[in-house]
C-alpha cells in the first residue's frame, strides 16, 4: 500500500511539473508559480536535488511577478539542497537588493563572482550593493508621495500626463473595474486597461475611468504615449493564446474628438518571435523610442529607436551600450527639453529597476545620471512623466508593497526654471489658434512655436539672453514683444500679450480720452497711443483709416464735425511720433457708423447678442442703464486697414526690397527653413 501511495503521489507531483512547464513557456508565471510550489510540496523532503531544481522554477517564476520575499524563500531553498551555481546566487542577491537587504546582497554577489568574475552584472551589483545605503542617507532634492487618487489595491503603473493644462493623466491599472472577468496567468490579476483621470478646475484629480472606447480590449493594454499633437497614442498590448507564447507589441490609437479609436498594429520589424513595448515619442515627433529583446542588442531588453515620417517608419536603430547593458533597460520617456528618462536594473543603483537621466553633451555622446533617493528605491522604480518644462509630473514604484504592486507616486525637483507665456489672440476678439510665433534670441535661438486651443504657447528660457517674439497670423496684422531675461533666484514666468488687428474688420483703440465737448487728446491716451506707433512700425506695409464715431445724441452735423478733428487729432499725434501722413486717413463719422456687437462684447453683455447693431432705435428700446452702456460703446476710436502693401513696390510695379538669394551652405544648414531677421 505504502508503495502505490508513492507512485501515485510521484504521478501527481509529475503531473504539476509538466503543467508548470507548460505554462512557463507560453510566460504565465503566476500559473506556473502554482503548480511548482504543489509540486515542490508534494516531493518528499529526502528528494533533495528535485526539491531544489523545482524551487530554482520557483524562484524564477517569483522573480517575474515581482513577488521578491518568496523569491528569496525560494532561492534559499535552492542554496540549502545545494543546486546553486553562479546564476542561482547572482539572482538571489538581486532579489536582496530589491528587500533592502544590501549586506547579504553584497555576500551573495562576492560569491556570484568567485564563479564568474568578469560578469558586468554581478560586478555592478556589488558596487550598488556597497554604495546604496549612502545613497539613501545622502538624499536628494526629489520629493515623492504616494498617490491614493490613482491607486487600487491591484497593480497601476506607467502615467502619462495629457492636455494643454497636463489636467489629464493615462495610467495602465489591473484593478477590479478592468475589462473581461479573467484572470491573468502570468500575474493572477485581471488583464490591464488604460484608465484616466481629470483634474477639475479646482486642481483636484477625479476618481479613474476606464477609456471605454474601443481602446482596451480583453488583453493587456497599458504604457501609453502620445504624439505631439496628442492626436495619436501608441500603447503596449500582449494578447494570448493557450498554445503560443506572448509577445508584446506596440499597436497606434487616433482621437476623434475627445474618443479613442480602435488601435492597430505597428509594424516595427518582421521579426515575430520579439517583444516591443514600452513606446515613447521624442519632443520633437520625429522618433519612436521602445524597449526590445530582438537580436542585435547587448543583452534582455534594449531601448531601441525607429523614424516617424510621413511615408512610414525608418529602420530600427539601438541605442548601443551607452544605454543598454547586460540587463533590462525599459520605459524610455522624455522631459519636454529633450532629457531621455529610462529605467534599468544593469547599471550600478539601489535595487530592481532605477531611473536614470541620459544627456546629450557637446559631441552628441550620452551622459548618465543617477538621481538617488527618493526617486529611486530598492524596489522598481520606472515610468516618469512631465508636468511641461517643470521638472514635477508621476512615476510609478513597487517599494513598500510586500506582493510587488506597482503605485503611482507624485515627483518634484524644486529648480530654478524661467519660462514665457505668451496669448495670441484678436484685438477686441478671442484667441487665434491658427497664430504663429516666432522666438529668436541673441544666443542663436531661432524657432517657431505653435499656439495651443486657447491661443497661448509656452517656452524655456535662458538667463542672460535678449528674446524677440512675433506673434503671425492670416488675415492679421503682426504683432512684436522684446524680453530681457535675467537671472532670478526663483522661478518666474513671464507673461506676454500679442493682441493681433484684423485686416478685415474695424479694430477699436481701447482707453483713448478727449476733453469734453472737444477733440484734445487727454494725456491718458498715450499709452495707447504709443501702442498704435508700435504696431504701425511693426507692420511697415500697411496703411489705414483712422475713424471717430459719436453716439446718436445732438445734430448730425456737429457730431460729424467734432469726430472729424478727434480723428485729426490722433493722426496728429501719430505723425509727430514718425508715422509719414500717407499711411493715415483720418475720418469722422459721427453716428453714421453705429457699433456692431461682436462675439467677446455679447459675452460681457448678456443682453446683447453677436451682431446686433447699437442704433438710436435699438437703443431707445432699452431700460436706461443700458442705454447709457450703448452710448458709450458708440463713442469710440477705431482704425480699418486700407492697404498692406504700401512701400512694397516703385513706380514699375518692381518690390523695392526683394529677398536676397542665401547662399547655398546657408540653406542646407538651416532644417526647418525659415529664419526671421528683426
């Protein structure tokens, strides 16, 4: 009887092992994880070497679900039946280090290298090993808390910060409220969705939403990026299959309004047997940076780079071994000036995964940091995203969490950081998102800035540099600022404002003041009119019809007269300030000319409506407080444009300054084509 119970319990514990096997193959290490330990639990404790060479399966398994404490448990069983090699202690002490336990890491990779002394991981190891508990006392600038609002008792990992205003963030979660009711094999959680959350005006971020577009589906989805103009997403999927194992790839969503589409497959290489994932999209649209296991690179995963053009992708290209190492480099992400944020467990840290910081120094070479503790732990440590030029955003983190879920911590560097905010919109109108600014500096600075929904852009600046600034739009005039930059020992934003005049609609000059009764320029009206030299200067080519209205109150005649010499009066002063006469036209229509409401005035009146016009009949029909509004919308100083191309041409019709010809070194050195000369 004792012997048949024996054959059949051997029958059973073969049965788990080859269903463990099964599922290590197809990479559902939690399922595997599972039937190793029956296993491991069913094999007589005098079976020393098989109980060791199943718990080595263990611990490999535990490893790849990040549940480091019975990974440890399992390694030390490997150890104590004595089916340790090398390998078997190198992971062992990797494991330690992600526990805090830095001294018996450090034993453990000693013992790794005494059987393996030229292994560049072991060798890191032991110097991080050694060096990390001074990290953590030194400290550093960073600040981190944890995020309850994003959190759930599952996995959250990888946000990326969205919107003009960064008020929305996209995180990958395993949470209950995930799609599908299976479970995952190879972390024993629900599959990932996207969720996202919304900041409200107050600043305070909402409860996270699954996407329920057809972005998620019954796989993994999560480590979203987006494109520039945030009309794309690129995020990572793994799909399943019960006799195949997963691969990971990098699939490309398009927003139709504020909806994601269904994604589809991006076609890095034709190479099926790798995994892509972990997309990232450089400032500058042109790159598609993700991390990779295809042959070609210098060991696990790499972070490789593919060219977005118009017509496709360019081919593949690694990072090479200034990035990559022996281990796993993953989660490529960008700060807005160019920075490359990734994580890597193959360079000298803290343990697991830590994020380093890679420059790009004078001879295009990277330059690696590591910004120590508290950004990086003993845990994983990955997946940053930037709150704009600030160097404060999120990142995820499995530190403190004894099954290995990843959370969402907050981060900031306190820096001294100048910026421009500027607003480009239409005088006496609304913000112009069809605008164009140009930014040059005396340092060589020479770009072209896109304006966001709300008409504003915003931009690095560097101490010590004199900025110009040109606001352009079609079907307005130019608009120009200086700024001197200089240095604070604070942040400081500065803010500017580019109003633009219509060359097709009446603009009106805002605080212009005459005496009573007379057409004397008070000497409130300066500034603005210093403000009409200056456009007039910046836009050369332009001439235009200076016009003075009266409200409907007295004769026609007199009220003609006295707006005829208030516009004389303004074109006067515009003269003595160097305008020439034969730019300026002064008219005085008296009330010939009523006002017409347009978009902005009918949102500061409720009881005006776009389009209405402020005549005597109109008027007289309204409560007596609103009339005395429309009379002094009446009374006003306006300009039209006549003409845009005064001076451009002599008596033969010939341009008096045509563009001279650039030399052709001139030309090829210059990308984006386009220099503006101020």
């Amino acid at each position: 009887m004792l012997a048949i119970l024996l054959a059949l319990f051997s029958c059973g514990t073969d049965r788990n092992l080859k269903r463990g096997e099964k599922f290590l193959a197809l990479g559902e290490y939690y399922d595997a994880s599972s039937e190793y330990k029956t296993a491991y639990s069913k094999t007589p404790a005098k079976e020393r070497a098989k109980r060791g060479q199943i718990a080595k399966k263990m611990a490999f398994c535990y490893d790849k679900i990040n549940s480091t404490q019975k990974a440890i448990a399992a390694f030390r069983n490997v150890i104590r039946y004595k089916q340790d090699d090398g390998e078997t202690h190198l992971s062992f002490a990797r494991q330690l280090m992600k526990n805090g336990n830095y001294k018996e890491a450090a034993e453990e990779f000693r013992i790794a290298l005494d059987s393996m002394p030229d292994n560049i991981l072991a060798k890191n190891g032991l110097e991080s090993a050694i060096s990390a508990p001074k990290l953590k006392e030194d400290g550093s600038r960073y600040s981190v808390k944890r995020m309850e609002v994003f959190n759930s008792r599952r996995a959250d990992y990888s946000p990326m910060l969205m919107g003009e205003d960064h008020d929305q963030l996209y995180f990958t979660s395993t949470r209950n409220e995930a799609e599908g009711d299976e479970l995952s094999g190879i972390t024993g959680t629900k599959n990932g969705d996207i969720f996202f959350s919304q900041k409200d005006d107050k600043g305070k971020w909402g409860k996270p939403q699954r996407v329920e577009s057809g972005l998620n589906s019954q796989y993994d989805e999560g480590a979203c990026c987006f494109s520039s103009d945030e009309r794309e997403m690129y995020l990572t999927q793994c799909s399943s299959d019960p006799s195949y194992p997963r691969y990971a790839k990098i699939l490309k969503s398009n927003r139709s309004d504020a909806s994601w589409g269904k994604p589809s497959d991006v076609e890095l290489t034709r190479d099926t047997l790798s995994s892509y994932a972990h997309p990232a999209v450089s400032p500058d649209g042109e790159w598609l940076y993700f991390c990779s296991d295809m042959p070609g690179g210098e060991g696990g995963l790499d972070i490789w780079r593919v060219r977005l053009t118009t017509s496709g992708l360019g081919g593949v290209e690694n990072l090479g071994p200034s990035i990559n190492t022996a281990g796993d480099e993953m989660f490529p992400t960008f700060r807005p000036n160019g920075d490359l944020y990734y994580s890597s467990n193959g360079l000298p840290g803290m343990g697991g995964l830590d994020i380093y910081i890679a420059t790009v120094n004078d001879f295009g070479q990277y330059e690696l940091e590591h910004p120590g503790y508290p950004l990086n732990s003993q845990g994983d440590d990955f997946g940053m995203t930037f709150e704009g030029p600030h160097n404060r955003g999120f990142f995820c983190s499995n530190r403190g969490d004894g099954r290995g879920w990843d959370h969402i911590y907050s981060f900031e560097k306190p820096e001294i950081i100048q910026t421009v905010k500027g607003w480009v919109y239409e005088m006496d109108g609304y913000e112009l998102t069809a605008a164009q600014v140009y930014m040059v500096g005396n340092d060589g600075t020479n770009e072209k800035l896109s304006v966001r929904s709300d008409g504003s852009f915003e931009q690095v600046l560097t101490p010590g540099v004199d900025y110009v600034f040109l606001a352009t739009c079609r079907g307005y005039l130019n608009h120009k600022e200086e700024l001197h930059v200089v240095a604070t020992d604070d942040s400081y934003e500065h803010v500017l404002q580019f109003p633009l005049a219509s060359i097709t609609v009446p603009v009106m000059i805002d605080n212009i003041f005459y005496d009573y009764d007379k057409a004397t320029l008070r000497p409130e009206s300066t500034q603005a009119l210093d403000e009409l030299v200056t456009l007039l200067n910046e836009n050369p080519n332009v001439t235009i019809e200076l016009s003075a209205h009266c409200d409907y109150h007295g004769s026609q005649a007199y009220n003609i007269g006295l707006a005829q010499r208030r516009a004389e009066s303004v074109v006067d002063y515009l003269i003595a300030h160097g305008i020439v006469s034969d730019r300026l036209t002064p008219k005085g229509y008296g009330k010939e000319k009523p006002k017409v409401v347009r978009k902005k005035l009918a949102a500061q009146y409720d009881w005006l409506k776009e389009g209405d016009v402020l005549t005597e009949e109109f008027i007289k029909a309204l409560d007596k407080d609103k009339q005395d509004i429309c009379d002094q919308l009446n009374r006003r100083t306006e300009f039209i444009v006549l003409r845009t191309t005064y001076g451009m041409f002599d008596k033969d019709g010939n341009l008096t300054n045509p563009p001279k010809q650039k030399p052709k070194e001139e030309e090829d050195s210059q990308d984006d084509g386009f220099f503006i000369d101020f």
